[in-house]
C-alpha cells in the first residue's frame, strides 16, 4: 500500500467527458512560483484552456517551501503513475508534463528521473519499480532549467533550502541529467525575460540535441516571464500556443471527437 499520502491532483472540469469521449493523452501542468508557490493562470487557467481544445487536462497542487528536493519530484512521479493506473480515469495516449518556470524545472526533474530516485521512491511506496516512470512527453514554458549556471536563485534557494550542498545544485541541474531515455520536448522563452534569462532555454535545447533526443525550441522576441497563455498580447509570443498544439497533435494527443 502507498505510505505517502498524494499531492492534490486536479482534473480540469471538462476532462472527464473529454476522457470518455475519447481524447488520447493527457496534460499534466506544473503551474511557476519559484518553489515557494503556485500561479492559477499557469496551472488551472493553462489546464482549462486545454480542455476548450478538447484535450484532457489537469494540474497537480505539488509541494513548495518549506518542502525540500525530492518532494516535489516524488509527487510528480506518483502523479504520473497513478494517471497511468487509472486513478482519475481511463487515459490511453501520451502523458505530457508541462511546467512553466520554477514548474518547468519541476517537469524537467521528473522527465529525467535518475535509476536512483525511481527506486527510491519504488521502495519507499512499496510498489515495483516498473509502476514509476517519466512522463511520454514533456514541455518547458520559460523554465528555470540550471541550478548553477544563471540560476534563478529564489527556486534555487526554496528547493534546496539555504545550506545546501553545491553538489546537489549540480546534480539536479537538468543539463547535468538529460540522456538517451528523456521524452521529446518542446521547448520555449522570450528573448528579454528579465526574470529567468532566455540561457536557460538554450541550454534545454543543446541538452537535448546533445543526448539526440527530438527537441522543439521557439525564442520569440519579447514577453514578460510569467505570460503564460500569452492570451490577449501583441507580438510573436502569442502565437506559442498554437505551436504547442500543433506539437502535441504531432506526438498522439488527440481532442476528442
């Protein structure tokens, strides 16, 4: 039996219908806030849009500060897991991870889970290590990708804790952690983020080429950090959304019909 109890898991309102009436994957969101907390409009505002596009939805509640590394990550895993097992419903299809920000840092985590932490995390619930996995497919919204090189240190600090050792910071930097088995990716900044700097978009996509593993990056020109949807601004960043989709279309996610 689990011995953690779970992070809330919540189900965009539409979703249900859409899972029944046949939508394929699933989008699991990881709303920003720099570990110290989470940001609606990234989570359920980015959940329920999905849904007005027929796609099956939800964002999960994860733990930030006082909550250290690994909880977060161990929630995002059994999140994943039980998405896989049917607990919130039949999901047959990809299950994407998208994070925005500090939650990109979050979906990058889980979307390059070491042997280490999936087994640890096996045997702390006592289930086989085979029921823990990472996501099918993962998508980075203006993350916080490094712990050490232009850091945002605000997430690095609520994640860590103020002590931490310089070896943790290396190795939960996701360049440090992309290999053969990372998801495809999708990728996104904007070029003057005065918040967490467009290099760490850049270092997501050279991690992934590096590894050979597909990879779609955009840098629009501008947008404040934190845009989310885009919805209502001018410019290139608004058309990132209808990237996206058109990424998801290309990987098997499907509407429903």
């Amino acid at each position: 039996m689990p011995t953690t109890s779970r992070a809330p898991l919540l189900l965009a309102p539409d979703t249900p219908r859409l899972l029944k009436a046949g939508a394929r994957g699933f989008v699991l969101m990881l709303a920003g806030g720099g570990y110290a907390h989470r940001s609606d409009h990234e989570g359920p505002g980015t959940a329920t849009w999905l849904t007005e596009q027929g796609i099956a939805a939800g964002h999960l509640d994860y733990p930030v500060a006082p909550a250290r590394y690994p909880e977060a990550l161990e929630q995002t895993l059994l999140a994943l897991a039980d998405l896989r097992a049917g607990v919130h419903g039949e999901v047959a299809g990809p299950l994407v991870l998208a994070g925005s920000s500090a939650g990109g840092h979050l979906a990058g985590t889980a979307a390059t889970a070491t042997v280490n932490e999936l087994a640890t995390l096996a045997a702390q619930e006592s289930i086989p290590a085979t029921g823990l996995a990472r996501p099918d497919l993962v998508t980075l919204s203006y993350p916080v990708f490094s712990l050490v090189n232009r850091a945002h240190v605000g997430s690095r600090r609520n994640l860590l804790g103020e002590d931490h050792a310089e070896e943790l910071a290396f190795a939960l930097s996701i360049e440090n952690r992309v290999d053969a088995s990372t998801p495809p990716a999708f990728v996104w900044h904007t070029a003057d983020d005065a918040s967490v700097p467009v290099e760490n978009t850049l270092a997501a996509i050279s991690a992934w080429r590096a590894a050979r593993v597909e990879v779609e990056g955009h840098v629009y020109p501008s947008g404040k950090h934190g845009v989310g949807l885009a919805l209502g601004e001018s410019g290139a960043v608004a058309d990132w959304p209808g990237h996206w989709l058109a990424w998801l279309l290309r990987h098997g996610v499907r509407p429903a019909t």
